[in-house]
C-alpha cells in the first residue's frame, strides 16, 4: 500500500481574491523496481491547482475535473488572469496485470493566515479505480485525479495564504 501526503497552498493577493491551490507529493520515489518485483511506484507529475477567481458574498465552489475543465458554483467568478489550474495527475509504475485501487483520504481543511478556513474534497479518478497496470516498466500509467474547493463568503475566508493537506492512498491487490 502505498499513501501519499500531499499539501495544498492558496492565497489571495491583490483588490479582489486570487486563490492557486497546488498540491505537492512528498518523496521522491525511485525509477526502478528493487525488492519487490509486484511493488507499485507512484510518481506525482503534476500540481493540482485550482487557479484565479474571485468570491461574492455567498461563496460557492471550484470544481477541477479528471480532465482539467474547471468549473464555478454559487457566486465564484473565474478569472483569467494566467494563473494556470489543472488537475493532479500521477503516474503508476507496476508489472502488467496489477490491479490497483485509489482510495481518496478526508476532506482537507485549508487553514488561512488571515483567518478562516476551507475544505476540499478529492475527486474521483480516471482512470476510474480500481484499474489495471496495462504498461511495461520502465513505462507509466497516467492517473489523473480532479477536486473541489468549498469557498465561503469573503468573511469566512478572507485574503491570505491557506495551506493544509490531504491524503490519497495507491493500494495493490
């Protein structure tokens, strides 16, 4: 079983409120497979980020798919602003035929410097867990992983960084 900790960093700046919230995969895990020849070797490749928008009084959400598409709920307004937002994507290195299942950990509190906090909720997976390892090593196979942030009013979360983290575990059956 392999679990990965991951922690997220927003913040706000400027007149209105910018959020990037990027995840960071701890270790660094190695290119081979010593040891155990059916062990499974999980390599963050990309950040999960949620990009810039900006909250109105009531809040809403921000929702990155497996895809990267992000959408808003409530009264969040995306911007534009070339602050990127993808999905978390990763890559699962194993012998063909290892059934891997992806278990998404709680809900991550992000705690805000200036106060207040938000949630996020890790989302589901394509490809849809449990999935089966169909690449050779040294070959990779691709997950890629979306998310949503709940956002309150500017109250609850005012400008600053918001940091925390969450957890999702690679499981070999």
């Amino acid at each position: 079983m392999k679990i990965l900790k991951i922690d997220i960093k927003i913040f706000f700046t400027g007149l209105f409120t910018l959020l990037l919230v990027q995840a960071f995969s701890q270790g660094t895990p190695t290119d081979s497979l010593p040891g155990d020849p059916a062990r499974i070797t999980v390599y963050a490749v990309q950040n999960l980020r949620f990009g810039a928008f900006t909250q109105g009084a009531v809040g809403g959400s921000v929702i990155l798919s497996t895809t990267g598409i992000r959408t808003v709920t409530g009264d969040v307004i995306q911007l534009n602003m070339g602050i990127p937002y993808s999905e978390a994507i990763f890559e699962v290195e194993g012998i063909v035929g290892t059934v891997v299942s992806i278990y998404n950990g709680p809900n991550a509190t992000l705690t805000g410097s200036n106060g207040g906090s938000m949630s996020m909720t890790i989302g589901s997976s394509s490809p849809a867990s449990p999935f089966v390892i169909s690449v050779q090593p040294p070959g990779r196979t691709q997950i890629n992983i979306g998310g949503t942030l709940h956002v309150g009013s500017p109250a609850a979360n005012p400008p600053g960084t918001y940091t925390g983290t969450f957890y999702i575990t690679f499981n070999q059956e």
